[in-house]
C-alpha cells in the first residue's frame, strides 16, 4: 500500500475497532469495509516493464513535466 494512504486508514482501522470493542458489530462493519476500501485505493501494485524497445509505456501514476513537438523531418 502507498504511504499516501495511511493517514486515511489507520483513523478508520482504529474507529472499526473501537466499535467492535464496544458490541457494536454493525457500525464497526462498515467502517472495516470502508478501510479495505481504502486499503484497495491506495494499493500499490509492483509494475512489469515491458522489455520491447518498440513498446509504448505511460507511467500511471507519474507526472507530465513537459509536452514538446519534435521538429517535422520530413518537410525540408
């Protein structure tokens, strides 16, 4: 899981636990599905690149720093 993702889940974890600690089963259900909820949101999965150098590969959760044309070749 991304670190991201923490200060989201543990409040719900704890919450969970809490109500779950007291008898109440319903409430702390739906704060647990919520946590895996979370949990799955900010999974953070181990990516394969492709070893083919014609292969096109868009980083998913990268950034864009920059957009530029390259300059036309065949119009001289």
């Amino acid at each position: 899981m991304a670190k991201e993702g923490y200060p989201f889940l543990f409040p719900l974890l704890l919450v969970a636990g809490l109500f779950f600690y007291s008898g109440m089963n319903w409430p702390g259900s739906l704060f647990l599905a919520l946590a895996l909820f979370i949990a799955s949101f900010f999974r953070d999965p181990e990516r394969l690149i492709p070893s083919d150098e014609a292969a096109i590969v868009s980083p998913a959760d990268g950034k864009i720093v920059g957009i530029a044309a390259e300059p036309d070749q065949t119009t001289r």
